[in-house]
C-alpha cells in the first residue's frame, strides 16, 4: 500500500473545511431553479468561522481556482456546478479573480458575486416613486468601472419575478450561473458582469411566479439585434454633438409663433436600402431643397414587423436596428440639425404587441398592461395598452419621451393614438368597458400620464414640441395643465394638436367634382369655427394614402390635368390656412399611387426620360416655393393661434367655388389669399381689400406654367378700386385662373 501525499500550504488549507465553505443544501436548490433572490449573500467571498469560503457557481467548469494575491487556491467541486474551498485569510479580500477551466478553454475574470450593488437607495427610492426621469441611466445595460473593474451592470424591473438571470453571448446564452440579485422592494434586479462589454447579445431569463421560465429582451435596451432577431445589445455612445447652435436657439421663439412645416417620412421605405448615414446625406439635402422646416419620423423605436410601420413597439428605448447603430441615428439628427431642420419623432406610449419575448406579461403576471382584462386588451390593433395608472409604468413612458429628446436632440414628440388612451370605452361596445371613479368614460389614469409627460418634457428639455393626434373635441388637448377647463380637468399640456377635422372636410370636398363643390362650401369653411380652439397642424398624413384611401392627388376629381391643378391649389389653401402643415412624402410630387413601405415613394416619376415629369416635377417646385414663402412671410405663422391673424373676405362665395381670406403678421401686414375651385377661368373676379394697401402684387400663383398650370396670372401692381366689394372699402379686380390658389401682398 502507498501512502497518499497530501498537498500543503495554502491550497491544502482550502481543503480542510469543506462543510463550512461548501454552498447550503436550499441555496443550492433555489440557485438551479433561477429562484434566488440573493446569491451575493451566498456566493463569492464571505467570512466563516475557520477563514474565508470562497463560492462559485460555474456550469459546466471542469476546476475553478481563486487568485488572490500570492493565494492560490483550488475549489473543490461539489457537483453541479458549485465550487467551494475555505480560504486561509482573516478578511474578505478586496480583489480576487477566479479562473475558470473548461475542456476546451480557460477564463479568468473577477467574481461577479464579490461586488455590492451598483445602483444607490436615490435611484431605488427614485424607481419606487415613479419619479426617476433618468430611468435609463438606471435600468437596462450598461458598460462601467466598478470598484476598479470594467464591465456591465444589468438591471431590470421585475418586481413578480422569483428569480432572474441574465443570458447571453458572453455566456454562451446560459444564464445558469449568472443569478441577478433582487434589490429590496423595489422590483429591481441587479448584476455586474465583470469583462463583458459593447456589443454582447444578452436577454433576461425570467422565473415567473409558478415557477416557469421565460427569456425576455431588455424593456430598457438602447440597442438591439436587426430584426427578426430579437436579442439586446450591449451598447456604448461614442458620437460628438455638433449641433450646439441648433440645440441653444430652438427654442427662442414658441413653437405656435414660428414657422411649422413638417416633411413626414417612413425612413426605411423613403429611399429603400439606405442607412442612417446615406439618409443623412440624401434626406438633409433633400429636405433643404424643398424647403420643409421640420421633418416628422414614423416610427424609429424597435419593432419586429415592419409592415405595422412602427406602430407596434417592442424596443421603446432602441432606434430600429434596421438602419444601424444609435450613433448612426445620432448622426442623422446631428447633420438635419446643421442644416437648419428640425427632427420630430412619431411616438406610441398607447399599446404595444404580444411578442413572447418583449412586455407581455414580462415576469409572469400583468405588469406593463392593465391587470382588468377589458383595460388591457386594445380592440383595434390586438395589442396591449399601458396600465397608466402604476406609477413605475408612467415613469418608464415618461423617461423614454425624455430619453429621446435628450440623448437624441429629438426636438419634438408627435403623440399616436391619443384618442384610445383618453377614451376607456375606446372601440368598446356596452360591457366591454367599466367607468372610472366618477362613472365617466374618461381614462383619468392616461390624462394623468399625458399631463405629467408634457409637464416634465417642457420643463427638462427647452424648445421641444408635443404633438397630439387627437381625433375628437377632447377639451383642452394644447391648454397648459394648470389650467382647468369645463370638465374641471386641466389641459392635456401638448404643445400642438393633428385637426383631423380640417382634413376630412377639406378633403371631402376636393373629392366632390367642381359642379357640386357649391353644396359643400361648408366643408371648407367650418375649420374656421374652431380654428383657434387649440394650437393646429394641419396634416396630410400616412394615414391619409394607404389602404384603399388613395393618393393626395388621386383624390381629386377629373381628368390628369385637372387632378393636379386640384392638388397644387390644395396645397396652397392648406399653407395659407391658420395652423401648421404637414405633408407625408410623395405627395409633394404628386405621385398618384397609394404610399407602400414595401417600396416607398414612386421617385422614377421625377427622371426627365419620363413623359409626364414636368407636371410632377412642377408640384414639386411648388412645395419648394411654398416652403420658401412662407417662411419669408410671418403673416402665415406668426399668429397662427391668434384670431387677429386671420379676417374672411370672401367665406360664401359658394356658388362661384371662391374662398378668399387674409392673414396678418404682429405688425399688422397682410397677405391675401384667393383659392378658386372651379376649372374656368374667371376675369374681371372683385375681391374686397382693406382700402389701407396701395397696390397688391401676386406673391404666389399655382396656376403658373412652371408649376405645369395654364399660366394665368395677374399683372402687378394691382390697384384697388375705389369702389368696394365683400363689405370692405376697396376692391382688386382679378383673373381668378382655374384650379388655383392665388396669394397676394402689398407691393
């Protein structure tokens, strides 16, 4: 028989206490099922009676050895995983590292399970508050120097969970041995992973409340995979502002007394292929040549069917990967802002998808959505809306608008859906509903959301827009929300409002054939009962030409001729109506297809080679001039919300299809508009003036031949007649061309 040499010094006390170091049999248990909520306090370092045991949970290891200082101890495997050995020390060490051996490889890193938490009680209690209006320097991933090490905090909300882990590529997506650890009441589960950086895919693995497990991508990711992959990603911004002179003068004259035209554009579908980057360069130049001040992005957040065009979010705080990075994205509202052209976004804090994978049910129960089922449930789109009402979900919203204008200079947020958050009987028929407190149908839980993001959006960030798409007379959407009204609620706070009114009359209209347009004037005019009601943009949306509703210029009545004449006098009422303007692409060159985010707009019609060019190229040197105009012209902005700023002229001049009407700037200088929807051409046509004007010259004619018109237009100066017409004491005596809109100015 042989005698069994035993190892001495260091490593051979490791040996010598395996029961005071080994993991407890219940910790045991619960750290393979994913249900501990605090492996810190078992693995790692901690002191023993004896010495130091040393704890590690690795899958897989073949031998894990722990270096600290001249030490150098091995663990003793205990089976499944687990590793242990009693150190020979008084004192936790500061810093030591383990390395890991496979079959294949060796790691050496840090010990996760030796670091306290990252985050502070400020940003717990924050959370635990609603109130953290940073939440996604909190939450989600993030790169770091902790205690000296360089690597990721993860963090996530789960407050139903009984364990979480975090999985991914830096693990071989086996999250086993990477148990996150609950922070308190709060909800939050933390881990830094030490050597992990930019660029690793990770998701959360989730034990849920019967003790099922799910994978689930990060609510708080600031970068995921292109889709249809669906992981997070480790991301790092590394992009150079240089924007300062935008970002400090946007905000020196209010949003309603500037000028507010807005280019709205489907990025993916606008010119297919293009990223970030290429869009930068052609969108920039783009826009700048027509003239546009603003343009509006369909939705940017991360979505995995493009064909809901963004709608349905499943990345809230993530720029779609399908174009490229965040920094991409960065740079793209960093060259539009040197260019002088503001960036809204399209945002959709009303609902979000099912996906397995993303908010759904996220740790096992309702958390993002409404526990009653008749509020989660949206009945339209088979989505989820927003329980309002918890304060951690407002906060995740309200964070996320924030998190957009801030960390992207995104200078406004055009609000979707608006209407089915402030309705509970929204698309519900009787029984499909509950009241609220005081048996209305007022979802007081989604006012109170709205009121607080608005607040909190203006007071962080100066010279940003929001902008309702609200399709009802909610009272009070644009009032401030200190301010009550009727209802006893306060305004919403939105800075602007979509009046979805204006378009549907005018557009009714323009559809009916001049012959019969005398019977609609109405359709035309009743805007202006309500036009100072609230702060208006007036859109010509997406919405407006998909699915079967037609192109703008598709729209109109008559022959190709007459259509286009139709669409150039349209779009000139629209820029001289009170309120801002926007136009989706490819109506400003009247394509006459319906919009497709398959291929997006029909740019061949504007190659010379094509026979019909001019005419579209025309419509587009119009929205060039309209553009250009307008901005040169303050009485078409400056009092946009003022009664003042705009007087009737000619409002019943059914019979003869005439609108005429003038605006005035804060000086008190006019411009008169005169709209003609009849395809005759009408001389000699009295037009009443303030007898105040010397002489009008004709400022704009969208009858001109090179905007493919007839070319009928007005001599200037044009003097006005002593004797009156329209009840004003003057009159001008103009040729009213047909199809077109006319603006005049003093000369």
């Amino acid at each position: 028989m042989t005698s069994k040499k035993h190892p001495t010094g260091p490593a051979a006390d490791a040996e010598q206490h395996p029961a005071v170091a080994a993991v407890p049999a219940d910790d045991r248990a619960r750290l393979l099922a994913g249900t501990h909520h605090d492996p810190h306090s078992v693995l790692g370092a901690h002191p023993v009676p004896g010495g130091v045991a040393c704890r590690a949970f690795r899958p897989h290891a073949r031998e894990v050895t722990v270096h600290c200082g001249a030490l150098r101890a091995q663990l003793t495997d205990e089976g499944e995983g687990f590793f242990s050995a009693l150190l020979p020390l008084t004192a936790v060490p500061e810093t030591y590292r383990l390395r890991v051996a496979y079959d294949d490889t060796v790691h050496e890193t840090a010990d996760a399970y030796r670091f306290p938490p990252v985050l502070g009680e400020l940003d717990l209690h924050l959370i635990g508050e609603g109130r953290h209006e940073r939440l996604w320097r909190a939450l989600g991933a993030h790169v770091l120097t902790h205690q000296g090490v360089r690597g990721t905090r993860f963090a996530v909300w789960a407050p139903n969970a009984r364990g979480v882990r975090v999985a991914g590529s830096f693990n071989f997506w086996d999250g086993t041995g990477f148990a996150m650890r609950s922070l308190g009441s709060s909800g939050v589960w933390e881990l830094f992973v030490p050597g992990v950086g930019e660029g690793e895919l990770y998701k959360f693995e989730i034990t849920r409340p019967d003790g099922s497990r799910t994978l689930r991508a990060d609510p708080l990711a600031r970068r995921t995979e292109a889709p249809p992959a669906t992981a997070s990603v480790v991301h790092v911004s590394r992009h150079e502002w240089g924007d300062a002179e935008w970002m400090a003068h946007r905000g020196d004259t209010p949003v309603h007394e500037a000028p507010f035209s807005v280019y709205e554009v489907h990025l993916p579908s606008w010119r297919p292929g293009l990223s970030y980057r290429e869009l930068a360069d052609q969108l920039t130049a783009y826009v700048t040549e027509t003239g546009f001040t603003h343009v509006e992005l369909m939705p940017l957040a991360e979505h995995p069917f493009g064909g809901s065009w963004g709608y349905q979010v499943t990345g809230f705080y993530a720029p779609t990967a399908r174009l490229g990075t965040p920094d991409d994205f960065r740079y793209l509202v960093d060259r539009l802002h040197q260019a002088g052209i503001g960036v809204l976004m399209d945002w959709v804090p009303a609902h979000f998808p099912r996906d397995a994978w993303a908010l759904a049910e996220f740790d096992g129960r309702p958390l993002y959505e409404h526990p009653d089922p008749l509020r989660a449930a949206h009945p339209d789109w088979g989505t989820l809306e927003f329980d309002f009402g918890r304060r951690e979900v407002r906060n995740f919203l309200v964070a996320n608008a924030l998190y957009w204008c801030e960390e992207f200079h995104v200078d406004g947020l055009r609000v979707d859906a608006v209407a089915s958050m402030l309705y509970l009987d929204y698309s519900r028929g009787p029984g499909e509903w509950r009241p609220n407190e005081h048996g209305g149908r007022e979802n007081l839980d989604a006012v109170a959301f709205l009121q607080e993001m608005n607040a909190t959006l203006y007071r962080r960030c100066p010279g940003v827009v929001t902008i309702a798409e609200e399709s009802t007379a909610w009272d009070g959407v644009t009032r401030p929300t200190h301010v009550q009204g009727p209802s006893g609620l306060g305004g919403l706070g939105f800075g602007l409002k979509w009046n979805m009114g204006w378009m549907h009359d005018s557009l009714r209209y323009m559809a009916h054939d001049p012959v019969h347009r005398a019977h609609h004037h109405h359709e035309m005019t009743f805007s202006m009962v309500y036009a100072y009601s609230e702060n208006y943009v007036l859109p010509i949306s997406h919405d407006e030409v998909v699915h079967g509703k037609r192109s703008l210029v598709s729209k109109m009545p008559g022959d190709w001729w007459r259509q286009r004449a139709d669409h150039r006098a349209y779009l000139a009422f629209m820029w001289a109506h009170p309120g801002k303007q926007l136009l989706f692409m490819g109506q400003e060159f009247a394509q006459g297809a319906e919009w497709s985010e398959a291929h997006g707009p029909d740019w061949w019609l504007l190659d010379p080679s094509y026979p019909a060019e001019p005419g579209h190229r025309g419509v587009r040197d119009l929205v060039r001039d309209l553009n250009t105009r307008y901005r040169a012209t303050p009485a078409l902005w400056q009092r946009d919300t003022d009664p003042s700023g705009f007087e009737w002229i000619a409002g019943d001049a059914a019979s003869d299809n005439v609108l005429a009407f003038l605006r005035y700037d804060a000086a008190g200088t006019p411009l008169l508009a005169v709209c003609h929807f009849s395809p005759v051409v009408r001389p000699g046509y009295l037009v009443g003036v303030p007898d105040s004007v010397p002489a009008w010259a004709e400022f704009l004619n969208t009858d001109a031949e090179h905007y493919g018109g007839s070319g009928v237009t007005n001599p200037s100066p044009l003097k006005p007649e002593p004797h009156g017409a329209h009840g004003r004491p003057a009159a001008v005596r103009l040729t009213l061309p047909p199809l077109a809109t006319v603006w005049l100015r003093p000369a």
